[in-house]
C-alpha cells in the first residue's frame, strides 16, 4: 500500500462535501476521527478481526506502518478491495490513535490534512496548525540531511495529502502577512523556499512583507516580477498583484500591470474582477472621476453571463487602459 490511499479517501470526503450529489459509499466518506474506539474494534470483529487496545498494541510493535498491519492482516482472507479497505480505514485509526509513538509519513500526512481542514473551515487552532508546519518543516530538513532532493520530498510528502500543501503554505502566511505578523512571516518564507516549486507565488509574498518597511521598492519588484513573467502569464498571479498594490499611489505600476492581464481574460467575470481592482485603486487614490467611469463601465455589462467568453477585441479593453493611464 502506498501513503496515498489514505489521503485517496481523505479526497474523497472533501469532495463529496462540496458536491453532495456525489454517489458513494458512506464508508468511503466517514470522519473516523469521530468514531467511539469500541464501535471501531467491533467493525473489524465482523470482518474477522478480533483485537482490543492491548493486543494491538502488542500487535503493532511488529510493523512499521498502519499500511504494512493491513497488508499482512489480509493477505490471507481473499477479500474485494473495498472490503481490505473498510479494514485499512479502521486500523489506520486506531494506529493514529494508540501508536503516535511510532509516526509514519502516512499518518504525518492525514494530520497534516486534517489541520489544513480546519485552517479551510476557519476552525483550526493556532497552536495545532503551527505544530503541523513545524513537524512538516522537520521531516523535510531530516530528508534533506540524509541526501534527498529537495523538491523531491516535498512533491512525495504532497502526493500523500488529499489537500494542495504548496497552496496551504501560501494561504497561511499570506494571512500572516495579513494579520501583521512580519517576523513570522519571513521565517515560514525562508524556512520552506528551498523545497517549493512555483516560486513566483512565494517571491510574491516575499514582496508583501518588504511592503511593511519600504512601499516603494515593493511595488517596483512586484512590476519587475510581473515584467520577468511576461513569458509564462498567470491571469490569478497578476489580479494577485493588482489587489496588492490597490492602496498603492503608483499608478504606472498599476496601468502597466493592467495591461499585461486584459490579454489573459478569458471570461466576463474574469474582467469584472479586473474592472472591481481598478475602481479600488482610483477610490484610494480619491479620484473620483476615474471610479465613476469604471462603475459605469461595470453597469454596462451587469446583464453579462459570468461564465461568458470575453472577446479579446472588446472595446471597454481600450477604455480602461485609457483610465488606468489618465492624469
């Protein structure tokens, strides 16, 4: 068994959370976190294992993993793989729960899961969501100690989480940065930036914390990173930016910006997006004049589909450009 069965199950739920139209089975999808241990341990009596808290115990200290326990538990019982997986599921549990002595990288990665749920939901603990990145911070410095590629084991400890790890490391300190929080900010930034992939994102957040001490050098690097990215454009990258520098008084930063992306709108509600940012920014620079002439432009499409193609020779495109580099 591979580290990512357990978060194929923990995808699973997520899913049929959001889409409840979802056919499965409502074992597939059980938050067995919640389970009472004794209805766990009868489960598996019905499936002809019969164990209790000391023999599994005692069981346990000869396997190194939850997956290796199942694997050899049915080896011999010629079951379907939904059935060896009702089995998988149950023990997992009781592992996480009774064996935390001997983690493993597949119940470090449904922790991990679990704390990027609740940090979703608005629900996690401070404490928690921060121990969760610190064990993941040390699991990945103990792999790089003993020769392993950086990237490398960050792309194998993400395979086995149900959740996008790369993109929850932004979101938090991105609400770091939000919450002031600068010092911790640039630790988490530099703790983890030899391990990630897409690094304009993180550059990004680097910008947003320089932002705190010197404004002006901020929005200069966050034009130049947008220039240096001309070649591989990001439509969700550049509204990033431009929601950053709406408070900004740098208008050429903003026009130039807004010029790189009207060619990567692709839907109606795509540049209703851009046309809200620019409205912003005008409001924050007081100039009155400018906001009216984006609202009526944003009037004028209000009968829109959202999900509607956008001609890439709309007219409203000239137009804004046009407001966006007005004196």
């Amino acid at each position: 068994m591979e580290i990512e069965r357990r978060a194929l199950y923990n995808s699973l739920r997520m899913t049929s959370q959001c889409d409840p139209s979802l056919k499965v089975e409502p074992w597939q999808v059980e938050d067995y976190r919640a389970l009472p241990v004794d209805k766990i341990f009868d489960r598996l009596e019905a499936q002809d294992i019969v164990l209790d808290k000391v023999s599994f115990l005692a069981l346990s200290d000869e396997y190194d993993t939850p997956e290796e326990l199942t694997d050899d538990l049915v080896s011999d019982m010629d079951l379907p793989n939904d059935e060896q997986d009702k089995i998988y599921l149950l023990l997992f549990e009781i592992w996480r729960r009774f064996a935390p002595d001997k983690p493993c990288l597949s119940t470090f990665c449904d922790e991990l899961d679990h704390q990027i749920n609740l940090f979703d939901l608005q629900k996690a603990h401070p404490e928690s969501i921060q121990d969760a990145i610190a064990n993941l911070k040390v699991i990945l410095d103990e792999n790089i100690d003993n020769g392993v590629d950086p990237v490398e084991i960050f792309e194998t400890i993400s395979a086995g989480c149900a959740n996008d790890v790369e993109n929850f490391l932004y979101d938090f300190i991105s609400e770091q940065i939000d919450m002031g929080n600068e010092s911790f900010a640039t630790e988490l930034l530099e703790g983890f930036e030899e391990y990630l992939g897409d690094v304009k994102w993180f550059d990004f957040l680097r910008i947003r914390v320089l932002a705190f001490n010197d404004k002006e050098l901020a929005d200069t690097k966050i034009r130049a990173l947008v220039r240096d990215l001309s070649l591989e454009p990001d439509l969700e990258f550049n509204l990033e930016a431009l929601a950053f520098i709406v408070k900004s008084s740098d208008q050429s930063v903003f026009a130039a910006i807004v010029k790189k992306t009207i060619p990567l709108l692709e839907t109606e509600e795509d540049f209703l997006d851009l046309l809200s940012l620019s409205a912003e920014f005008f409001r924050y620079l007081d100039r009155d004049h400018e906001e009216q002439l984006i609202q009526q432009i944003i009037d004028q499409r209000s009968t829109k589909t959202m999900n509607r193609g956008i001609s890439k020779n709309d007219p409203a495109f000239s137009e804004i450009i046009k407001i966006c580099e007005s004196r």
